[in-house]
C-alpha cells in the first residue's frame, strides 16, 4: 500500500457521533462534503480524507496505522485495544484529546425485581454484553464469577427474553433502562469520544497539519464551553 500524502481522518458514518465529529472538523476549518453513498468524503481546502466507516472498524485502522486520525468514543477503543492485547495484535494509539461530546457510561443492570446489595450479588449470573472485555476486566477485578450471553444488539430485552439474569450495556439518560424494568448497579467505564492518532511516524508536513487541527479543535472546544 503506497504512502497517501493526504491525512486519512476516520469518522463514524451513521450514529452517535457521526454529526458532532463532522461538525467539530468543520469548525476546524475544514471543507468537505459529504455523499452517503461514498466511503471517502475528501477535504476541498486541505490535503485531507474523511473516511466513513462502521464505529466499531476505527480502533482497529488506526492500531493497524492504515488511517492516521480517527474520532471514537473510549468504550469501543478500549474494548478494542484489550481483544488485541489478548490476541497479540498490534493495540497501540496515541490519545491526542477528549472531545465534548458522546459522553456515556458502561453499566451492569438488574432487572427492577432482583435484589442488588453489592457487586458479590452478581455471583454466578449471566450477562448479556458487547463489551465482553470491559464486563471481563471489572468482574476479574471484582473477583466475582459471571457468564456471558454475547449480543451486538438488544441487549436491554435479553433479561426480559430470559436470555440473561442482568446486562452490561451504554447509558446515558437511563430512559432505555427504564423502560426495560432494569435498574443501574455498577458504572464499569466512563466514556467520551476521543481523537486518536496512529503510533506510525508522520511526514513532517502531515504532522504539521495534525498539530494545527489540535491547536484549532482546542480553540473550537474552549470557545463552546
Ligand atoms: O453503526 P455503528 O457500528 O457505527 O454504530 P453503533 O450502533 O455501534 O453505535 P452508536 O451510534 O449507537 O454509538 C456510538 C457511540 O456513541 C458509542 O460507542 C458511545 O461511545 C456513544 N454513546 C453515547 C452511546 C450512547 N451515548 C448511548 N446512549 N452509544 C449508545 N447508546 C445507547 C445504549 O446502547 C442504549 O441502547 O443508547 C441506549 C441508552 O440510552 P439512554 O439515554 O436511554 O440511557
Ligand atoms: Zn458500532
């Protein structure tokens, strides 16, 4: 794969932080387009790429240095970097900052009838999850026995279906929750979304324009605090 001069930035496609992340670049300065049948959105006014890609596929571009900058929320790099550590896979990042937006925390829930006293109460539950690696951690460092029931998505319905005893899912307003008669015990994680850069060395020239992104998403950040 030959070396683009161009700086290869990857965005969430469709989601959550699809927007915010467009509009944080924008407000950098950058001009761009975008066409929702197109995996690249390039910059008119910078040697830039966006490239719109799947959440879950940016940890993995950047640890593997195929894109240089990638906007992710810290649950899914995270739960990224500990599958390849465990799998001997390149897992490296530099974290350039925490952005403003996408904040959510990972949690264990119960449904609304179980009785909760601390985390020992989850002793030999199973836990419906996609964070299998983050839930693993917690429940390691809580020396508490659990299993999984892995699900990429419905994972409130899962005690309701009687696929699980309790979840380990995203939270932000706690609505979902409600709604699913469960009840937040344990906050595992804290997210944000966060701009990363890849570990592999930079042209001087695309280093700079990395560094002048940085210096205006500081001042786009600050100034809407
Ligand atoms: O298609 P693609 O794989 O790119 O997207 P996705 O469906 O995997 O992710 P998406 O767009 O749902 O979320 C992207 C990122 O947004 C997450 O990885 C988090 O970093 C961040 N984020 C912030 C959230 C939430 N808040 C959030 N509330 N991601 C998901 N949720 C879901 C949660 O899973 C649950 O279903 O919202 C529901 C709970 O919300 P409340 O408000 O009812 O508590
Ligand atoms: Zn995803």
């Amino acid at each position: 794969m030959s070396e683009s001069n161009r700086l290869r930035i990857a965005i969430q496609k469709s989601g959550r932080l699809s927007k915010e992340s467009q509009k944080l670049l924008k407000g950098c300065g950058v001009k761009f387009t975008v066409n929702e049948q197109r995996l690249i959105a390039p910059s008119d006014n910078m040697p830039i790429d966006l490239l719109r890609v799947r959440d879950d596929d940016i940890p993995g571009l950047i640890m593997d240095g195929v894109v240089d900058l990638g906007i992710i929320g810290e649950n899914v790099l995270e739960e990224e970097q500990i599958e390849r550590q465990d799998t001997g896979k390149p897992a490296q990042y530099k974290k350039l900052r925490e952005l403003d937006f996408g904040g959510c925390r990972l949690s264990l829930a119960v449904p609304n009838e179980f009785k909760y006293d601390n985390a020992n109460s989850l002793e030999g539950l199973r836990i419906a999850t996609s964070y299998p690696n983050l839930l693993r951690r917690y429940m390691k460092q809580q020396n508490i026995n659990y299993s999984d029931c892995m699900l990429k998505g419905s994972v409130e319905v899962a005690p309701r279906a009687g696929l699980a005893d309790g979840i380990c899912d995203l939270v932000s307003t706690g609505a979902t929750l409600e709604a699913n008669g469960l009840y937040e015990t344990d906050v595992i994680y804290r997210s944000k979304a966060c701009l990363i850069q890849s570990t592999t060395e930079q042209s001087p020239s695309k280093q700079a324009l990395i560094n002048k992104l940085i210096s205006r998403m500081n001042g786009v950040i600050t100034a809407r605090e």
